[in-house]
C-alpha cells in the first residue's frame, strides 16, 4: 500500500506551506491579491493535517508488522530530535528567541529542558517560546508514545467505538466557553485528530476502493463546507471539519483530482522537506522582524521575500545536512540492533 499512497507526502507538503504562508502574510502584510489573504487564514489548519497524516502513516508503518518497541522510538526520534534540536541550540546560543519576548517567558535553561524532552505542553507558559511552532512536536511525541495501543485498540468495533468517544469527549469536555492557556496548549483538543488518523487507516482497504471516493465527488461538498463554513465555527467544529477533510482526502487517493494536486514532483519536494520548512521560518521571520525593527524598515513586500528567501535556504541546507543523514543513522542503529539479535 505504501507505493500508491505518495501523494500523502504532497498533502504534507501543502499543509506545512499553508502553516507559512499564515504566518508570513499575517505578519508582513504584503501586497497580494486578497483572495490569497483569505486563503492564507485557513493556514493553521495545516497542523490538523499534519496530526492525521502522521498517525494514519505510524499506523501503516507499524502494522501487521513485528511491533519492535525500541525500534519504533529509534525511528521516531531520529525523524524529528536532530532537526529540532538544532534549532533549539542555535536558538539558545544566538541569545534567545523572539518568541519568548513575545510569549513573556523567557527562553532559559528549564525551558530548554521541557523542549529537549518534549515535555514542553506540561507548562504552557514555555510550550512555545523558543521557535513559534514547537507545542506541535511535544504533542506528537505525547501521541507517539499512544499510537501503537490506539493502533491495537481499533481492530474491533468496541475498541474503535471507545477511541472515537475517547478524542471527542477529549475535545468538547475538559474547559468551558473560555478554555484556559493550559487546555489551548495540550494534547487534549487534538486527540481527535489522531483518532481520526487511526481510524482513516483502518478504513483504506474498504472505502478507498467506493466510488464516492474514487471519483473524488465528496472532496466537492467537503472543501466547500471548509471554505464557506468557516467564519461562524468554533473551534472544536473547526478542528472536527478539517480532521474530517483530511480523512476524505486520504481515502481518496485514487482519484484523479487528488493524484493531479498532490502526487506531482513539486508537492513531493516540498513535502519532503516539510519538517525542514516548519521549524525554521518562524525563527527566521523572528529575525527579519528584528531587524526590521532596528533598522526602522516596514516595507512588507521585501520583509516576506526575505523571510521566504532565507527560509528556502536553512530548508535545503536542514534536510540534506541534518534530516536525511539523521534518519539513515537510526536506520543503521535498526538494522545493527537486528542484526545483534539475529546473531545470538
């Protein structure tokens, strides 16, 4: 099945590129046409996506397979950890972030603590203080460590009955009308998104084959309702919609329009360095902010440029250097640690 579903790696890929281009145009303002503005509103949602796809993309790489604990967390680690930790020191040693000025908690050696541990969601003040989009990793790690008993939990009804009640009531229980800072940055209101992904790949083998998906012909209604529902939905229905859409969009992955829109080989290159692109434009964009400031600059046309320009660069740079040197070391580590075994 992992052959066909590459376009998966495109949808990525437009969902990190939704997450920047929010931040980007939402901060700099530049001159683009104003349905770009409109779309770019929608970028948040991209982490929706991102959470679905990873644990439908866990739940094929871990199932019906030896389930090898330490191996998972190898492979886990080394696709997220180097990345990220880079960042974080380069963060730590350049003097601090622009984010824990604008969070009004500083960056210092127990927040770095929480973030090398991913314990970061335990204390919202540092959940995302250091590059602006970290208090998404400390919540799939959170998930990481699930995955593997939900994945289990989803081979009957009963069990699939139990975690689809489990990420709703997750979802609309725990707060009230004003959710507090602590809730807003928990795994809590996202659980459903990785509910959603479990159960997406559980419904593959069957739905993926119907016509209504085949076709593409629910994708209609579904990218309508996102776009013209949205201004009057809160965010539990929001969260609920695009976790939805995403579901949709996997389960119709042989459709014509999907394989045109993400199975091309720019989506797969920006998918592929979607990670890279994720963790460093906010820092970046916190730079170029800076410096605009000092230089008294506010031309946002050239500030966006700059900040996608510098982006573009680190990306290229993170994921030759770092990302794909990194995960072939923990598939060295794998496959020396099997071999061990094998031997003995």
């Amino acid at each position: 099945m992992a052959t066909e579903l590459r376009y998966l790696t495109g949808l990525r890929g437009y969902a990190a590129s939704g997450v920047v281009a929010a931040h980007v145009i939402g901060t700099f303002n530049p001159s683009v046409p104003s349905w770009m503005h409109e779309l770019a509103m929608l970028g948040p949602k991209g982490v929706v996506v991102f959470f679905v796809l990873s644990a439908f993309t866990i739940s094929l790489s871990i199932d019906g397979r030896a389930f090898s604990a330490r191996d998972y967390a190898v492979r886990r680690f080394f696709r997220i950890a180097p990345a990220y930790y880079l960042m974080l020191a380069l963060t730590f040693l350049l003097g601090g972030s622009y984010w824990a000025q604008h969070f009004s908690t500083p960056f210092d050696w127990k927040s770095l603590l929480f973030h090398l541990t991913f314990l970061n969601w335990i204390d919202y003040r540092h959940t995302n203080n250091a590059l602006g989009v970290e208090w998404t990793l400390s919540i799939e790690v959170f998930f990481y460590m699930l995955l593997p008993g939900m994945l289990a939990l989803s081979r009957n009804a009963l069990g699939i009955t139990l975690l689809t009640a489990g990420g709703l009531l997750a979802l609309v229980i725990p707060h009230s009308e004003t959710p507090s800072e602590a809730w807003w940055w928990s795994p809590a209101p996202f659980a459903v998104c990785f509910v959603g992904g479990v159960l997406a790949y559980r419904a593959w083998p069957f739905c993926s084959e119907w016509r209504l998906f085949t076709s593409g012909i629910l994708l209609v209604p579904v990218v309508v309702t996102l776009l013209v529902w949205r201004p009057v939905m809160l965010f539990e229905l929001e969260t609920l919609a695009w976790m939805l859409g995403t579901v949709v969009a996997i389960l119709s992955g042989r459709s014509a329009a999907i394989r045109w829109i993400f199975d091309n080989r720019l989506a797969h290159a920006v998918g592929a360095r979607s990670y890279a692109l994720y963790l460093v434009h906010l820092p970046i964009l916190g730079a170029v902010l800076k410096a605009a400031a000092f230089l008294e600059f506010s031309n946002g046309d050239v500030a966006a440029a700059l900040t996608m320009a510098f982006s573009v660069a680190a990306v290229l740079l993170m994921y030759r250097y770092v990302e794909l040197p990194a995960q072939a070391y923990g598939r060295r580590l794998i496959r020396e640690r099997r071999a061990v075994a094998a031997a003995e």
